[in-house]
C-alpha cells in the first residue's frame, strides 16, 4: 500500500487508520492556525492513523481496501438476506458480537444486518451494525447508525459510547462528550470515561480531560489503549518525560499495536528524538513514508500545544464520499510490529564496568632500618584503603614520606595476635632519633604510631644495633610478638 503519511489521532480504535479524502470539515473550536495547517496536511493526500481509543474492534484490510472479512455496506439501509429467520437474531447477535471481538468487524457486519433482518429489529442489532462501522474506520457512516440506535428504548451504554466516538471522529467534540456522559450514566465504563477526556482535551480542557484520563485508568491499570491515550495527551502538552516512560513500558511489555507505535513516534517527535522516531515509523512503513509522516509530526510539534489535540482531530475528518461498499484502507497490524518496538524500546544492556585498574600495594619495607608503624591489616584491599586514608588525612606530616608494608605471619598459635598481617608503616628510616621524631609529629596530629626495628622475619637492624621493642600506642596494630 502507497500512502505519503500517516498521523496518531484522537477518536478512533487502535488499528483503525482512516484515508483522507474529500472535503474539509471544520472542527468546533479549531483556530485559524489549526485549520491552515489541516488543510495543508489535506492537500498532500496524507493517510491518517487513529489514536487508540478502548471501544471497538477492527479488522486488516487488504490492499485493495476491501475489508478481510468481506464488504462494507451502507448504513442508513440495512438489506434484507432471505435466508433470514426470526428464530436466529439471537445467535446471530451472539456470534457477530464475538467476531467483532475477535477483530473481524466486516464479517461481524454482515451478521449483525443477518439478526436485524431476521427479526431483531432492535437496539442491539443497530448498535452492532454502527459499531462495527466504526471499527472500519467509517464514523461518518457509523453516526447515522448509531444516532437512531441511541434513540430507541433500551439503549445501553455501549451503544452511547460508540455514538460518541463516531461524533468524535467527525469532530463534534461537544456533542460527544455529552454522549459520553449519558453512557456513563448507564454505568462505569474506563473506555467511555477516556473517550471523553479526549473530546474534553480538544475541546481546550487538558485539566479536566487528566482527571478522566486518571480515573479510567484507575478503573483498568493494565488497559494500553487507556494509558496510550493518557501519554499521548501527556505528550500534546508538552509533557513528554512522563509520556514517553508510559509508551515505553507498552512497548517493552510487548503490548504497543500499531496505533501505540505511532502515537509513540509523534511523542519521540514532540520531544526532539527524531532519529527514534524515525526508526519506530519504518516498523511500519516504507522509507518514504516514515519521512513524509515525521515532516507531518514536526508540524504538529509547531502548533500550540493547546491547538495540537484539535488539529489532530480536524485532519482526520472521515470522507463521506467514500464509495460506501469499500472499507478504509489501513495497515495490517501484526505479532512481528510488537516485537520490533518493544526491541527499539528496550534500553541495552549496560556494558560491563570496566576492571578495576590494579592498584600496587606499598612496597615491601627495606630490611635494614627503623620504621614507624601506623597500623595493620588483614587483607591487601585493607591495607590500600588504611594508606590512602592516613595519607589523605594526615598529609601535613606524611606527604614527604613513602609508604611501606610489611608481613608477618605468626602462624596458627594460641595467644594473640595469630595469622597473617600485613603492616602499614613509614619508611625507610635510617636513623631512631628520626622515626621517633615522626611518631611525635604523627601523635600530635591525632594519629596512631608505634616504633620499632625490622623483625627478624621482616630484616635486620643496619651495623649490629640492638633490637629494640617498642610498644604500639594505639589500636591497629597486631600487637608485636
């Protein structure tokens, strides 16, 4: 299928892209400024995607634009099939309910006229027919259905809601959202509640149009056409952060259909990631197309964001002129378009941290020589971590002087200290009046010392100077032998 663009739009179901044709129908409420730029969009021929909207099913249509499920009829009319008996409206009704369901509107259109002409000349039967209508992307067909449908005794609230989603997707804005309150007040219903609030977000009323966007998707967390419609307003405002965390988890959950992946690439627009955008549209369409469509979305970011939602909704007016035995043509929506998002939604895996660098240990102590030890430790990574902290701290004294480790091992015996240990000292110091000097100026900063001659294991004493022991200060010390 050729087509130069295509647009998420609020009021129809999620799959239900509709072509636009014909003649320009103002919206109530469009500026000025709306209605150029929808005319301008009009002039290009460019095919419109619907924004998901949780009321109808839908079906694929093939290239031809005929609907998979068989032709679409005109509505004002319903034929008469001969084969029709009174006795079988009933499981006609149940049967076209459960194709509609299953997104084979066509077909489900042509039992629903099966059970009006066999003698289910009621409600239920009207309301399916207009129903299934406008799950073929035809509301301009669809109003008149289901307006005489809403008329008759008994109308439920499904049939009101759909009313109000053909009104607006014929941008009656108004008039939809008082057919939206009277299905509610046949009862609750989260899809009626999020239809309004896109007729309320159109109509110029965002902060009433969140509070219904919030309280339907309360009523049905894990409903993605509810909170698509909710990021996608989100989106329109400027508000893309939350918008976008909100498109991305449908996607990454695997739930983003088609209209969820457009409304998708027209929030990537509104917040300047372009590139992602683009490669979100191409799930779908060919190059050429997934340009055309982000041009249309760049102009959309232009607008006001108080006109977006209207002029949205004004550039996907329906085409009455329509040949009435042809459904709309719209994309094919498949199992392969999910996975692709959710794999473009789905952030990589982090690259591993890199290894650490190797971080040396303080030289080994000279074997000749004094030291003054500050503390010991039992592990090398302790011992790295005690020299930095010591060093840092008590720069003043110790920035001249030269780390030092030490190791002794007093094995598994029965009095302290036992094991293994590696000493933390200052070094190499040739002289004791030197390193008890240090010790002083290190005790005097706050720091622990002790000074003592190499251990045997450790070294040896330069020139045959005696051993002498010299007991630590303060804790960090392995005790000596």
């Amino acid at each position: 299928m050729s087509q130069n663009a295509r647009l998420a739009t609020f009021g129809q179901e999620e799959g239900a892209p509709i072509k636009a044709r014909g003649r320009w129908m103002k919206a109530e409420r469009v500026t000025s400024e709306t209605i150029s730029f929808a005319r301008r969009l009009r002039a290009t021929g460019a095919g419109l995607t619907a924004l998901a909207l949780a009321a109808c099913a839908h079906s694929p249509v093939d290239g031809r634009g005929q609907a998979s499920g068989g032709a679409l009829e005109a509505a004002g009319n319903p034929s008469i099939p001969a084969s029709a008996t009174p006795s079988s409206s009933g499981a006609l009704l149940r049967l076209a309910d459960r194709l509609l369901a299953d997104d084979a509107p066509a077909a489900a259109l042509a039992l629903y006229r099966e059970a009006w002409a066999a003698g289910g000349k009621d409600e239920k039967a009207l309301s399916g027919i207009g129903r299934a209508q406008l799950a073929l992307g035809r509301p301009e067909l669809a109003i008149d259905t289901l307006s005489r449908a809403v008329g008759m005794p008994g109308a439920s609230g499904r049939t009101w809601r759909a009313y109000g989603e053909s009104l607006l997707g014929m941008g009656r804005f108004e008039q939809a959202a008082a057919a939206f309150d009277e299905a509610l007040a046949r009862g609750a219903d989260p899809a009626a509640l999020s239809a309004k609030a896109v007729a309320l977000d159109a109509l110029a009323r965002h902060e009433e149009a969140l509070e219904l966007f919030q309280q339907a998707r309360t009523m049905a967390p894990g409903d993605a056409n509810l909170a698509s419609n909710y990021a996608l307003s989100l989106a329109l405002h400027g508000e893309t952060g939350e918008a976008l965390e909100i498109f991305r988890r449908i996607a990454r959950q695997g739930h983003a259909g088609l209209a969820h992946r457009h409304n998708l690439a027209l929030a990537l627009t509104l917040a300047g990631e372009l590139e992602q955008a683009r490669r979100l549209l191409r799930v779908d369409l060919d190059s050429d197309e997934a340009s055309s469509t982000l041009e249309n979305y760049l102009e959309i970011a232009a607008l006001p964001a108080k006109d977006r939602v209207a002029a949205i909704a004004a550039v996907s007016r329906p085409v009455s002129r329509a040949p009435s035995d042809v459904a709309v043509p719209v994309l094919a929506d498949d199992e392969q378009g999910r996975k692709a998002a959710a794999r473009l939604m789905t952030p990589p895996a982090p690259p591993p941290p890199p290894a650490p660098e190797p971080v040396e240990l303080p030289p080994l102590l000279d074997p000749t020589g004094w030291s003054v030890q500050i503390a010991a430790y039992r592990t090398p990574a302790q011992l790295i971590r005690g020299q930095r902290y010591y060093w840092r701290k008590f720069a003043d004294v110790l920035k001249d002087q030269a780390p030092r480790r030490s190791e002794v091992d007093y094995g598994p015996r029965k009095r302290k200290p036992r094991g293994f240990f590696y000493r933390l000292n200052v070094g190499e110091l040739r002289g004791r009046d030197e390193a008890y000097a240090l010790c002083r100026r290190l005790k005097a900063a706050g720091a622990p010392c002790w000074v003592r001659p190499p251990e045997p294991s450790e070294g040896r004493l330069p020139g045959g100077t005696a051993e002498t022991s010299v007991a630590p200060t303060s804790g960090g010390s392995d005790g000596g032998s």
